[in-house]
C-alpha cells in the first residue's frame, strides 16, 4: 500500500467527494476516479458506496479511517527521518582520543566543527593509546587523537597513515596541599606516596621510562593506589591519596582553584606532543573539513 492512496483516502473523508478531493489533491476528477479503482483492485475491496451521493465511505472504511490516518502519520515521519539519517551519515565523523584528550581537549575541537559546519554529527570514542590505533586501522573511526613522546619512534604503520601536530601537553606531579606542605622542603631520602598506571597503558609507560628514572636518588616510590585513567588519579591526588602525574590541561583547574599543588618544581615531568592521525586514504568533505581545523590549530599552537 503506497502512501498516496491512503492519502487519497482520507482527503474523500475530509471533502465528502470524489470532485473535492480530486482538487485537494492537485489531479483532475478523472485520473482520481482511476487512482481510486486502482486501489480498490489492489486490495480487492469496494471502499466507497457510489450509490450515494456525493460518494460515501462505505461502513468498513469509515471504521479504519483512524488507523489510515495513523499510518500515513507514521510513514511521513519515517521519510523524515531516513532523510535525516541520510543527511547524519554524511556528515558524520568518528573521532578516537585518548581518555584525558577526551576530556581536555575535544570539547573545544568539537565546538569548532559546529561552529564551522553545524550539520556535522561528532562522535566521540574514548580509549587508551592502542586501541585509539585499533579503531582507525579498522575504520571504525576516522580520525585518531593521541599524546606522543617528542624522541619516540613512530608507529610501524607510519607509511600508512597521515600525522600532524595540534598541540602540546606536560605530564606533571600533583598531590594535596596537606601533602604538599609535608613533603616540600624534604624531598630527598625519603618515600613518595604514588598513583600509578598499569604497564600496559601510556602513561605507565611514560612513568616507568621518563618519569621514574628521573627522581632524585634519595626518593623511594611507594605505590598507594592504582589506574588507568587520568581523572581518577587526578581525584585521588586531590584527596590525599598521593602524587598523580597527570596532564597539565587536565589539572589546571585544579591547580587554579587550590585543590591539588603542582609539585613540577620539585618532581620530574615530561612533555607532551599531541596528534592528530588519520589514514592516508580518501575521505569524507566532513573528515577533510576536520583535519583542516586541526591543521589550523597546529599552525596557530606552532606559532605561539
């Protein structure tokens, strides 16, 4: 059953004639009185009374006028939404970041693309560093964002892939004022209560390589607590637990506001490049709309 004809339908509802709804329907009363037999014999009911006139539904259309009516009501909204979707798929863009570039970084990265073009549709996956890499090496996102050690080798995919620098970060100590206050001024020969990462993720690679072997000879590094996400050791930090190395675009606020210290003056920390990767193959105008932002917000973090 196509549309139209229940359409049909119920504008001889609504005028009470085939001569009305023929004109309602933008056709002359003859092609309607043909679309209407068309119909009957399709479904192989007589749906009008033509004994009467002006031409009456008959008792078992009249009785399924409200369900016509919801059906048509149904299958316009389904149009609408197919193209809806149509429009979202081609605009759509699926972005992997790394769980502290989640949260830092990429809600400014996607208030430029409405800004730029509010028809994109942005979704976000947040994951650790390898699987960022699994989900663009898959397809199942278009565009990596990534921390990366400035003298680590690239990936052994490089010839694949397309790479640009968007920004740069600090992975810094941070811990409670009460601990702060402690452990200032006494820095040497003594424990460190510390927030670790597992091995297996970035920055526990980047404590055990960079960070570490970095501290002073005197300080013994006693684990408190452990985990993979920033924001939690970040939490931890603020509450005493110990010192987290995080971000600094993740802990700035905290520090503005006083609610962990930053202890950069004391402990190591390590710089941060931040990128954006993409595969090297032809993409999307949403896609290519993306990596020229970014390109632009490299240029503009290069030159500061």
């Amino acid at each position: 059953m196509r549309l139209e004809w229940l359409e049909d339908i119920l504008a001889i509802e609504s005028t009470g004639s085939f001569s009305g709804a023929a004109e309602q329907r933008h056709l002359t009363q003859s092609a309607f009185s043909r679309r209407i037999q068309q119909i009957e014999q399709h479904i192989g009911v007589t749906l009008f009374d033509r004994s009467q006139k002006p031409v009456q539904l008959r008792a078992i259309t009249l009785a399924q006028s409200g369900q016509i009516e919801l059906i048509c009501s149904q299958m316009r909204q389904l149009v609408v939404d197919l193209r809806r979707g149509d429009r979202i798929a081609g605009n759509k863009i699926v972005i992997a970041s790394q769980h502290s570039l989640t949260t830092s970084l990429m809600p400014s990265i996607v208030h430029g693309m409405q800004h730029k073009d509010g028809g994109v549709h942005v979704r976000l996956r947040s994951a650790n560093l390898d699987e960022c890499f699994g989900l663009l090496l898959s397809r199942q996102a278009d565009v990596a964002i990534v921390y990366h050690l400035e003298d680590a080798p690239d990936a052994p995919t490089e010839d694949f892939l397309e790479t640009i620098e968007i920004g740069r970060d600090c992975l810094i100590p941070v811990c409670s004022a009460d601990l702060a206050l402690r452990f200032i001024g006494s820095v040497a020969d003594r424990e460190l209560p510390l927030i670790e990462y597992p091995q297996d993720v970035f920055f526990g690679g980047v404590m055990a390589t960079r960070i570490t072997p970095a501290l002073a000879s005197g300080i013994i590094p006693v684990a408190r607590a452990e985990t993979a996400l920033t924001l939690a050791a970040l939490e931890m930090a603020a509450s005493g637990v110990g010192v987290a190395w995080v971000p600094a675009s993740v802990a700035r606020r905290h520090v503005e506001c006083g609610w962990i210290v930053d202890l950069s003056a004391h402990l190591p920390s390590c710089d941060l490049l931040v990128q954006a990767v993409r595969l090297g193959s032809k993409h999307s105008p949403a896609v290519s709309a993306l990596w020229t932002l970014l390109h632009a917000r490299g240029d503009q973090n290069s030159g500061e």
